[in-house]
C-alpha cells in the first residue's frame, strides 16, 4: 500500500507524522498486527509516529542535522542494516518485536 498525507505542517490530522493515524488505518485494512511490526525511518518523526503505532523502532542515523528521535528500538546506518536487524529479530524470537 502506498499512501500519504496532503495536510500542511500547521493542520490539525492524524495522519501526518508523527501522529500515528496513517500507520493504524493502514493496519486495520490490511489485517496487519503492529505489535510485530516494524516502523523503519530517517526521520524524528518516522519513529514518533511508530512507537506512537505500537511498533518496534529502527531509526536509520545518515548523520542530519535535524534532531535524532528519542530511544528508537535500534539504529543503523543504511537500509541494509535495518533489514538486517529486522530478520534478525524475527529469526531470534520467531515472532516480531
């Protein structure tokens, strides 16, 4: 599914990041369990909004100036090692986050 969000920074919604409304729509129309889910992102925002969803947490750092997220579940440095990291978990605990 690809979708997003049309709402300016200074509107009210709830599916800009990092308000999760976006994430938890999606979900529930695609039967898909957050709490083994993975929110992946460069971005503050990204991870806001996935913890904000009930998903684990991987902030990819590519060094910006913007503000780093406050204790993402993991973070990596290219979007090799965030799927590295998700297979890895998954495999270790057969289940998700």
């Amino acid at each position: 599914a690809v979708k997003a969000c049309f709402h300016g920074h200074g509107q009210a919604c709830d599916c800009r990041k990092p308000k999760p409304g976006m994430i938890l729509q999606t979900a529930m129309e695609l039967g898909i369990n957050l709490a083994k889910s993975f929110m992946v992102g460069d971005r503050k925002s990204d991870i806001e909004a996935g913890r904000a969803a009930g998903c684990a947490t991987v902030f990819i750092d590519l060094g910006y100036t913007l503000p780093a997220p406050d204790a993402p579940d993991y973070v990596v440095h290219s979007i090799t090692e965030a799927a590295n990291v998700i297979i890895e978990t998954v495999l270790t605990t057969q289940e998700g986050p």
